[in-house]
C-alpha cells in the first residue's frame, strides 16, 4: 500500500489511473495547503508548473486592462498551468484561493523526471492533460466566435 499522503485523488486528470499510478505521480509532485487570499499563481510573474485543484475554489483573474477582471472560477478536480508546464513562461494571470485550499503541483523538471521513470502512466497522464487543454481551447474558441458575431452584429 502507497504512502496516502502521496497518492493523487481519483479526480481530473487522474480520474483513471489505478491508485499505484496516482501514487507514483503524486510522487513527483508537492502538496500544497493555502488559505483564502493566498496566492496559487502571479500574473506576470514565471510560471512552468501544473496545478492539480483537490479542494477549494479559486479566482482566476487579470489585472491587465488596469483593474480586475475576474476570468473565471476553478473548483476540486481543475486544472491550471497546462500552458506553462509545456511551455514555460509569465503567467498571463493571477490564481488566487477563495477558501481553505489544497492544491498538487508539479514542475517541468519534475514532470521530466516522471517522463523517464514511468513512462506508461505519464504517456496517459500527458493524453489526459492534453484532452482536458483541448476542450479549454474548444470553449475558448467557441466564445470568441459569439463575442465577434455579437460585435458585428452590432454595427
């Protein structure tokens, strides 16, 4: 049996791994406990990690016209940073927790090493991690299409 305090929960990108693969991912990566007002992600600031919301909810927000947008909410089983863990960089905004959180984070160096280590299970977790990015992407596309047909329409 895995040390509990190590084994990722069966939920968002590892919702179907076996509890020996959530183990050895957890494994590679950190828990992190943060209270509400805490910071998860800066904007503007380097980021290159995958953060795996396990309970908690948290503002994503942006502060790039000048004051606070607030992009978006994520909950137990979201995701955030799949941009940055493939391809390191600023974060284009700010995460910050709406409540007593817990969080699992791995890094790119980290994720490398897993890569090497297990490659079956990390195989499944980058097309998990992938799918969920993709569906992120389809949304994203999807509201910026009625954003455009809106605007044009109003002219």
């Amino acid at each position: 049996m895995s040390d509990s305090s190590t084994v990722l929960p069966e939920m968002g990108f590892a919702v179907d791994f076996d509890e020996e693969e959530r183990a050895q991912l957890g494994g590679f990566g950190d828990f992190l406990s943060l209270n509400e007002g805490d910071s998860l992600i800066d904007e503007g600031q380097p980021q290159n990690s995958l953060f795996l919301v396990i309970m908690g909810t948290f503002h994503v927000q942006t502060e790039a016209t000048g004051r606070p947008v607030l992009l978006g909410s994520m909950k137990a089983g979201d995701t955030v940073g799949e941009v940055n863990i493939f391809d390191p960089g600023i974060a284009s905004a700010s995460v910050v927790s709406r409540s007593i959180s817990e969080v699992w984070k791995i890094d790119r160096s980290s994720l490398e090493q897993f890569l090497e280590a297990h490659p079956r299970s990390a195989a499944r977790f980058l097309v998990n991690v992938s799918t969920q990015l993709s569906k992120r992407l389809r949304k994203t596309n999807e509201k910026v299409a009625m954003a455009r047909e809106a605007m044009l329409d109003s002219f």
